[in-house]
C-alpha cells in the first residue's frame, strides 16, 4: 500500500462532489445517524464501479459513446430528481426538539447514496485509469490487489464523508434554529444537486 495511493485516494475522496453534498444534505437535515448512513450509502456506490473495472466493463463504457452517455444522462436525471426532492421536503430541516413528519427509513438514505454514485460513468472511468497505476497485472494475484486497493479507497471515502457529516451535524442546532435558514439551505442544497447534473451532463469521456 504505496504512500501515493493514500494520498491520491484521500484527496479524491475530500474533494467536493455530489457524495459530499448529498452526505451534508442528510447531516443538515436529519442529524449525525443520518449522515453516517448517507457516507455508508456512497461508499457502497463504489462497489459496482470497483466491479466494473475488474471485470472490464469500463473498457466497455471508455469505447462506448453511447453506453456511456446512456449511463451519464441517467445520472443527470437522478440528480435533478434529488433536487426537487430536496426542494419538496419542506418538513426535513426542523428545530431541535421538534419533530419531522417521520424518520427517513436508512435503506431509503443508502439507497439514494448508492444511486448517486451508480449513475456516475465518471467514477468507473476513474477506477479504470487509477487502479491499475498501482497493480502490475503481470504479478500473482494481481485482481486481489486491485480488489483490495479499492476497498481501502472506499473505506477512506466513508471516513472522510462521515467525518464532513458528523461536522455538519454538530453545528445543526444553530443553523436551522435561525429564522429562513431551512428555506435557504434547502434550495442551496437542491441547486448543488442541479449544478451537479448540469456538470456531469457536459462532462465528455
């Protein structure tokens, strides 16, 4: 496990992306649990893309045009579906010692974490490309090596989203306490969603 890899997949994972924003969203709006739900959510969003390298399918998408903007409009379209849900649940942001209309299911908040990272052709392209800079595939169990690499690189994203929703989460209490802050925060979140979308949307191979 090369120092490089490390620091590569800890710059990665912190840096601001749709996982981050959707793990914030769920700290601001329902609390700390909720927020380390979201972080497991994305982090098992990895798995499949992790799967896609080593069975190849991201050659497939990296040749494909029309596999990959299938992929990616799909994914534009669930973040725009992330959006007006954002906007919709006008009961998520609460004062503390209220209660919201009722406890958002956590499949429900993995699920949604492990779609957003699903439908990011982006991502399987990423492991595609910076995988195999740290396996030589000419040495004995070298598909181990590649599982195991990103398994480390989605411990480190959950790590890194929980630790930026447990932050978000400490600081609640004083945000949505403050008159018109719900509102704000909750068409703050759902352009970061549409911002998002509209990136990946002109996002070439």
């Amino acid at each position: 496990m090369s120092i490089a890899f490390l620091l590569t997949t800890l710059v990665v994972a912190a840096t601001p992306g749709t996982g981050v924003v959707y793990t914030l969203a769920a700290a601001l709006s329902r609390g700390r649990r909720a927020s380390v739900v979201a972080a497991l959510g994305c982090a098992l969003g990895i798995v499949p893309h992790l799967l896609a390298t080593v069975t190849g399918v991201a050659a497939v998408l990296h040749a494909s045009a029309t596999a990959f903007q299938v992929l990616k409009y799909a994914g534009v379209a669930y973040l725009l579906y992330m959006a007006w849900a954002t906007l919709r649940d006008k009961e998520a942001l609460v004062v503390p010692g209220e209660e919201a209309a009722g406890p958002v299911p956590a499949g429900r908040v993995i699920l949604r974490g492990v779609l957003i990272n699903i439908l990011n052709p982006k991502l399987t392209l990423f492991f595609f490309a910076f995988l195999p800079q740290f396996v030589d595939p000419a040495e004995a169990g070298a598909l181990l090596r590649m599982l195991l690499l990103g398994g480390v690189f989605m411990l480190v994203t959950f790590a890194v989203f929980a630790g930026y929703g447990v932050l978000a989460a400490s600081v609640r209490s004083h945000v949505i306490s403050r008159p018109g802050v719900s509102a704000w925060l909750r068409r703050s979140f759902a352009g970061s969603f549409v911002a998002l979308g509209a990136k990946l949307a002109f996002t070439a191979r």
